[in-house]
C-alpha cells in the first residue's frame, strides 16, 4: 500500500512558527543599534517586519487539525526548518552597513544558525554591535534546535543508531521525564540558565555587557563567534578563558545528563560511558598538546596546560575559539586536532561531528569481529553503556560513518578543484561537515575569514555544514526519487 500524497500544510505551518520566532530575535539587536545610534537598527526592524509578515501568513494559511508528522513529512520539515533560517537570518547581513553580498550573507547566517562559527567578516572589530549580537542569536537558537533534533527528532527516524537514545520505553537509562517534548522545554531552561550563567561570570570578569552576551551564547552553543578576530586571545585573562573552556566542555556533553544533574540524578551521570570518553578525549589529546607546547614551543607549564587544554577542547566541540594561532601547527599537534575535528562532542550536545557514541559502537563491533574470527562458534554481542547494541543500530552505526567519509572526501576534492590549496581543502570541509569553524593555514585558520575563498567554494561549504547539523541522511534522503513519489 502506498503512501498517501505527502501533506504540507503541517511543514508549513511549523516554518511559520520558525520565521516569526526569528522575526521577533531581530528586535534585540535592532535595539542594541538603537541605543548605539547605528543605522542598522531599520535594517533589522524593516528585517523583523517581513519576516514576520511572512511567518504569520504562512501560519494562518496553514492551519491545520491535530499536527501528526509523517516519516516523510518529519525528513523535509527539519530540513527546511534550518534553510528558511539560515535564509531569513542572511537579510540583516545582506542590507546592513557591511554590505555583504548574497553569498556572504548566507554562507555567515549557515555558518550562525548550524553552530558552526566560520565567517566572512574580516574585521570584526569595526562590525556594528547589533550584527554581533545578531550572529550569537542565530547559533545560541541554532544549539536548542539542535538539541532538540538529537532529542525528539533524530531518534524517531532512525539516523545514524540515534535510536538507542530513545526518551520512550523501559530500555533507556537516562530516562529523566516520560516524554521527549516535556524533556526538550526542560532542557531549554537548563540552557538558558546556562547562558545566563556564563554571561554574568564574563560580565565580572571584565566583557562588556555585549561582550559577555555574545560569548556566553557562543560557547553553550559550541558556535564559536566572538567580537573580535583574534577571538579569546584578545582577552588577556586566564579567568575569562577558563570560564569558557568549562562552558564548552559542558556544550558538548549530553543536555539529557545535564538535566538528570540538575534532577539528583548524579549516579546516572557517573555512569554514562560516553560522557566519560569525551572527557577521556580532551584529557587525553589536551594532555599531548600541552606537552608539545612545553617541550617544542618553550612555553611555561601553566600556560602549556591552559592554551593546550583550551584548544583541544575547542577544536572537538566544533565551537572554534582560539587562545593561540593553531592553524599553522604541524607534526603530531595537528594530528591531534585533525582527528578531532571530526570526532565532535556527545549525542544530544549542540556540537556537531561523528559524535564519541558511534565510535564506541564501532569498536564494540570491531571487538565482536576479532571475538567471532579467533573462534567462529562463540556467540559474542557488542555492548554499549551496558546494553546490547541491536543489529540494525550496528549497521545504521556503519552507514553513517561510510557516507560521512564521502562526504568528506568529495567535498575535499570539490574545493581542490577551485583551486585551494591542500590544507586548505582538507580542512575547511573538515571544519565544515564539524561545524568547527576555522580550518588550517594561512587563508581559514583561526583569526583569518572565509572572505578569499570563490563564491562556488562558499556554497560548497554552506551545504557541507548542512550536512554536518543534520547527519546527512536527513538532506540526501530528499534527492532520492522514491522520496517524492506518492
């Protein structure tokens, strides 16, 4: 029996909800200009008005009886619901004093709202205070949609072994509320706490009101943008820099957890294994970086162990700030943050990437196979956090890693093709599919914009980080024509 011809009314109707949502965003930082006497704050307010005049249009026209998602209706809704952002988020770069072309807008609204923190501006500095404020808005409301996408959404369809964190049924450990939505609001809430959190602690530690908004938005989204070009470095305070280092570490751990702590729930946070190989990792290569930073770059213990502890951690929650120029590092330090790139933080985390779970999987069942070639008639299961890893996740484990391999691969040689150089094509679509942000070299490493490189290149690696914030499957299943067909 075939499918009934797919209904969008319900896509629609929750694309308006997201427009008129981004409509109402706008005003902060059209007030922000306001008050700084910027003219850039008509831009956002005329921004605001057509946003949301389209928003409210769709909404109404849309309306619908009790919204039930479909397999196939869910696919499309999370992908449009991340282009239509990223599209009406691009007007106040495109119409503001910067002057943006319709490239650049897009490709620095894509780079906001997936968290990834590349970006065209080449002076940050002189940028109006409402655009700065206005790219953290856009990836502090990128990092709650994508927790709950890795909560609600990406577990129901199945995508990538996501179905082992399952809010629903007797089997899932870190069951905290009976219900995925109830789940997501409470999360919100421990989200913002967050960030209000971290914006009052940089606020007396010396930012400026806007400084500390932006940063503290930045780092519990794992975005990255910063007021200036040479991000954390520009603040010569350990305090400052520590401060985030914690937030990012807590961005990229499993907001699930995080509010099993805030519940009592400490037990269940001890016990997750994947929480403790993401700490393992930053240990682990922060560890190895400080040491190449003592030993190979004369720097004191302490500050080997604050910038190598700062980066590691950085580069693998995709969050991208900088304390020290790392893209021009070689040998086993770059070895070390190239692997990371693609290795991301937790599943239900805002940071992007394979995620430390699916490699947990995959050597759970390279275990299996060693287990079952030395002796073929022992029944050996892979195991993760204690339970039995199903068949299906296994597989679904292996696929994703596959296409994410490819990804990787095409993207890279698709940026060769226009002419960048080595390093540069490697790590920027690392950096992409990872939503970290900067990449290697002279031209996307740390401080340095994406402003040089041809427009195709742009659109190349917008599309990459769409990839990367919606594990791939959720956009190339669209292309398949038996996806459309009634």
């Amino acid at each position: 029996m075939r499918e009934p011809t797919l209904d969008l009314r319900p896509i629609f109707l929750v694309i308006g909800l997201l427009l008129s949502t981004l409509a109402l965003a706008m005003l902060l930082p059209a007030m922000v200009d306001l008050t700084a006497r910027n003219p850039d704050w008509q831009v956002f307010a005329a921004a605001a008005a057509v946003s949301l005049f389209v928003g409210l249009a769709t909404l109404l026209a849309s309306r619908t009886g009790p919204m039930r998602l479909s397999l196939r209706q869910s696919f499309l809704l999370t992908a449009l619901a991340w282009v239509g952002a990223a599209a009406v988020g691009s007007l106040p770069f495109a119409f503001s004093t910067l002057d943006l072309s319709a490239t650049d807008a897009f490709f620095e609204a894509m780079s906001g709202i997936t968290t990834t923190g590349a970006t065209i501006i080449a002076d940050l500095e002189t940028a109006p205070p409402g655009i700065l404020l206005w790219r953290a808005i856009l990836q502090w409301l990128g990092g709650i949609g994508a927790i709950a996408m890795a909560v609600a959404v990406l577990p129901a369809l199945k995508i990538g072994g996501m179905e082992m964190f399952r809010l629903e049924g007797p089997e899932t450990a870190e069951r905290v509320m009976p219900r995925a939505a109830g789940v997501v609001s409470a999360i919100i809430f421990v989200y913002l706490g967050v960030t209000v959190a971290l914006a009052l602690l940089l606020r007396l530690q010396g930012m400026t009101f806007i400084e500390a908004v932006v940063h503290a938005m930045s780092t519990i989204s794992t975005g990255g943008y910063s007021t200036t070009n040479a991000s954390l470095a520009a603040f010569d305070s350990v305090t400052i820099q520590l401060t985030v280092l914690v937030g990012m570490v807590v961005g990229g751990m499993p907001f699930v957890l995080l509010l099993a702590l805030f519940r009592g729930g400490f037990q269940t946070v001890r016990r997750d294994a994947q929480l403790r190989w993401y700490l393992g990792f930053i240990v682990a290569s922060g560890a190895a970086i400080s040491a190449w930073l003592w030993l190979s770059r004369g720097l004191g213990a302490p500050a080997a162990l604050h910038h190598g502890f700062f980066t590691a951690a950085s580069v693998m929650t995709g969050t991208g700030f900088h304390t020290v120029d790392y893209g021009n590092w070689s040998g086993l330090p770059m070895a070390i943050l190239f692997f990371l790139m693609f290795v991301g933080g937790c599943a239900g985390s805002t940071s992007a990437g394979i995620k430390v779970f699916r490699l947990q999987v995959l050597l759970a069942n390279a275990r299996v196979q060693a287990v079952r070639l030395l002796s073929p008639n022992t029944v050996a299961i892979p195991y993760y956090n204690r339970r039995p890893v199903p068949e299906a996740v296994a597989d679904s484990v292996m696929g994703f890693l596959f296409v994410y391999a490819l990804a990787f691969a095409v993207l890279a040689m698709l940026l060769g093709l226009l002419g960048l150089d080595f390093v540069t094509a490697l790590s920027s679509a690392a950096a992409a599919l990872g939503n970290v942000g900067p990449g290697f070299g002279d031209i996307v490493g740390p401080g340095n914009a994406y402003a040089e490189l041809p427009d195709l290149a742009k659109w190349l690696l917008a599309a990459g980080m769409l990839l990367g914030r919606l594990e791939m499957f959720i956009v190339l299943v669209l292309f398949a024509p038996t996806f459309w067909r009634s």
